[in-house]
C-alpha cells in the first residue's frame, strides 16, 4: 500500500464520519439563519448572506479567500463586474 493510498484512505475514513454543523450547533429560538465564518462579517456581508440563505434556521458554513468563498462546500468564484463579458 503506497503512503497517498493510506492518506486518502484516512481522509476517506474522516470525511464519512463528519456531522452535519447543524447537528452540532444550538438551536436558537426564532433564528432566521446561521453562518459560521472564517472572518468577521461585516453589515453589507450580513446583508448579503441575508438574501443569499433561505430563512430556514439552519446553520451554514462560510470560508471566504481572496479569489474565491466555499458556501456549505460549495465553491463560488469572485469575479468583478467590470472584468465580466
């Protein structure tokens, strides 16, 4: 068995045992939504998250790089207005 077969293998193992956030954090009473973030959000990202998730209650995950955000997992590019044809 070669070294990536085994990190793969364990990265396997892990990601299979993983819980859903909302598994794991609180339920709070009369929550629109919830994002748990890599930076300090700002009042224009609230509001942008705001019209970005559904008002379910549910609890989201949000990293954000310079190039690019992952929403629950799911990556979306940042491009400029400028820049787009």
């Amino acid at each position: 068995m070669s070294l990536m077969h085994s990190i793969l293998s364990h990265d396997f193992v892990l990601y299979r045992n993983m819980r859903d956030i909302n598994e794991i954090m609180p339920k709070v009473p009369n929550m629109k939504w919830g994002a748990l973030t890599n930076a300090f959000p700002t009042n224009a990202k609230i509001k942008e998250m705001d019209t970005l998730f559904p008002h379910d209650g549910k609890w989201h995950t949000v990293f954000e790089e310079p190039e690019q955000v992952f929403v629950d997992g799911v990556r979306i590019w940042k491009k400029d207005a400028d820049k787009l044809s």
